[in-house]
C-alpha cells in the first residue's frame, strides 16, 4: 500500500482541497490481489488504489463517456507482422499507466482510508491525473 500511495504522490495525480460546495465527491477503495507465479504460488502481493466511478451518475458527475481501446484489426496486422517478419513478440506492462494521462473535468474524491492528513480529515482531493 505504500508503495501505490508513494506512487501516486510522485506523479502528482492530486491535492488536498476543502470539501467541495456542489458536494459530488466519488468514494475511494483498497483493491488487493495475490500475485502468483506459473506454479500457482503467491510471489507478491499487490494493492491498488481505486476509484468508486460506479458510483458516479450521469450529467452529474460526467457528460461524455468512451475509451481508447485496442482493435480487431490493429492486433492481426501486428499478428500478422511478427510471424512474416520471424519477430519475437514480447510482452510487457507499463507500472502506473493511467498516473500518465491528464483529467479534462473535475473530480473530486475522498482521501486514501489510513493516509488522511491529520487535521484535514474532512478535506477531499481533487484529481489532476
């Protein structure tokens, strides 16, 4: 947990703000998984920190909805590219993806539950990423 909480510090994804007026602030949540190896071991465990956006309502909290997603097609040619081309396909992760990108509205949501700043207890933090 503190390594996602540092990470989120690092990459100034928000800041601590007083309660807003309109009050629209999105809960907060711990999710936590075991990692295992091929072999079926746990090998690390792993805490990722999330927002509730399910319980978010429609032109209250959000206008538009989509998503960047892969296709179809863009996935058979790359396929299509390392076989004709004897490539070795490689996977890899990139850690803390979505600390990259920048908010278009505004969002509020409740501190991380066992990282409140005392003092500010009833403070909210608005999301920059």
């Amino acid at each position: 947990m503190n390594l996602e909480f540092d990470s989120l510090t690092n990459y100034n994804t928000g800041e601590l703000v007083p309660y807003p007026k309109d009050g629209k602030v999105i809960g907060v949540m711990w999710r936590l998984a075991k990692k295992c190896n091929k072999y079926g071991e746990v090998y690390r465990y792993k805490a990722r920190w999330v927002v509730l956006g399910n319980h978010q309502e429609h032109m209250l909290h959000y206008f538009n909805t989509w998503a960047s997603v892969g296709h179809n097609e863009n996935f058979r040619v790359m396929v299509s590219l390392v076989t004709n081309s004897n490539y070795i396909p490689y996977q890899f992760d990139i850690t803390t993806a979505f600390l990259h990108g920048d908010m278009d509205n505004t969002v509020y949501v409740k501190q991380v539950k066992g990282y409140e700043v005392s003092g500010k207890e009833s403070w909210v933090r608005k999301l920059n990423k």
